[in-house]
C-alpha cells in the first residue's frame, strides 16, 4: 500500500501492551507495516516469543518483553530496560485490558479491582513512565485504547464501562498534563470486533442479528479495520491531534 511520508512510522520504536492476541497484535503489526520497530508486552514469554516470531516472518523489527503492567515497580524497570537496550520509545499504545460479564450485584470485590487494575492503573503506570522519557526530548506519541463502552452500557458489563470511560478521560487529562511537552494523547475507541474476547458474542445468533442490525456499517468489526487509525494516530500526520477518541465501531456510537 503507498502512503504518504507523513503517515510514515521508520524509524520509531513501538511499545504495545496486552498484544500477544486480538486487537493488540493487530495494532502491533499495522504498526510494523508502517516501518515503526515494535517492542510487544503480555505476561507470558512463550506467547509473546510466538507472535514475535509470526511478524518477524513478514518482515518487521521485533522485540519482546514479558512484564506486568499492573505492577508499578515491574513497569518501570521495563521502560527503563527498553530505553537502555532497544531505544528510545517514541509510540506507546496502551491495549492491555480484561472484560468480565454479571449483572452488577453479583461483581465481586475481587473481580472489580482486577478488572480496574488492569483496565485503567496499567494506562496509569505505563503512560506515566514513558511520558516522563517522552518530556525529556519533547516528543512523542500514546494511544490509548478505549472502547465503544467508553460513551455507550451494556447489560451486565457495568464495571467495564466504568473502566472504559476513565480511560476516556484519563486519555484526554494526559493530553493537557503533557501536550505542552510535545506529546500527543489520543485514544481509540473500537466497536464490536471478532476477538477471542468478544467469542461468545459472536457465536450468538440472537446477538449477531441484534448487532449488524444496530450497526450502520451493518456488520463486526475486523482486525485490519483498526490499523489505520493506529497508523494515524501515531504518526506525524496526527501532529495537531489531541485529547481525541477515534471510534472505530461502523456508526455504533451514532445511532440510537
């Protein structure tokens, strides 16, 4: 595909969290294909080595590094390894994150912090220890993920929503803390997608016809569908963007 220098990512170093599986290595590999050198992040070194493996067949720059992102301590060692190591990162894209579906009454206490910590602590912690290399040479680019849920509720999936719309203005308070320093916050928000998270949703006839009837585009998100609003947002093309929620969810959030 031709694109335009501006849209252009090589020589840029990428750090995508959660990106072992689903949305994660799909951005991880449109940013690749874009020319940016990508450093993925899970919890787990065998998966994480595998899907290094699968982008370095097609060609791209990878590197891996297994930490959690919901642990302060282990976040800033890694950054400080990446920086050491591999480079300066230039795009931070914060993916990682969890669904659990009850009514709300039935949530545990348990299961809320979980899902907070992971969902909005690790924005928190990751974007909070690059911005701070990111502020020292003036520049740089983090996205976050956020989520149709960030403007929209479901049935049982309160606590989701409640993380997806901190998110949503955790994105936009780190635009105006750091846009003065040369870096641009951004989030994106996708719609339903054909994920290992979104399986039995897609396996419900009820809720397939329910959604594509509900979804101006008329039908589930695909993976590649995010790769361009990825690409966007962390290249210079997006340089006068921020504090911005890109939905990529086929007309979902403008429709009744």
């Amino acid at each position: 595909m031709t694109q335009a220098p501006s849209f252009r990512l090589d020589g840029k170093l990428a750090l995508i969290t959660g990106s072992s599986a689903g949305i994660g290595f799909a951005l991880a590999r449109a940013l690749g294909q874009a020319g940016a050198t990508l450093v993925l992040n899970g919890r787990y070194s065998d998966r994480l080595e595998h899907c290094a493996g699968l982008l370095r067949a097609e060609g791209l720059q990878v590197h891996a590094r297994a930490f959690d992102v919901t642990e302060p301590r282990a976040v800033q060692a890694a950054v400080d390894d990446i920086e050491s190591q591999i480079g300066a990162i230039d795009i931070l894209v914060n993916n990682a994150g969890m669904q659990r579906r009850m009514p709300l009454h039935e949530f545990s206490t348990e299961h809320w912090h979980e899902l907070m910590r992971l969902n909005v602590d690790s924005v928190f912690f990751m974007g909070q220890a690059v911005a701070r290399k990111m502020i020292e040479r003036g520049r740089g680019k983090i996205i976050n993920i956020c989520s149709v849920q960030s403007e929209l509720g479901r049935p049982n999936i309160a606590p989701y929503t409640a993380s997806k719309g901190a998110v949503k203005m955790l994105t936009k308070g780190m635009a105006i803390d750091w846009g003065p320093y040369g870096i641009n916050v951004n989030g994106i928000g996708p719609g339903y997608f054909k994920t290992e998270l979104n399986q039995k949703l897609v396996a419900d006839e009820d809720f397939n016809r329910w959604l594509i009837g509900r979804t101006p585009s008329r039908r589930w998100g695909e993976l590649e569908d995010l790769g361009g609003a990825v690409v966007f947002l962390a290249s210079d093309a997006a340089g006068f963007v921020n504090g911005h929620i890109l939905y990529v969810d086929g007309g979902v959030t403008a429709t009744l």
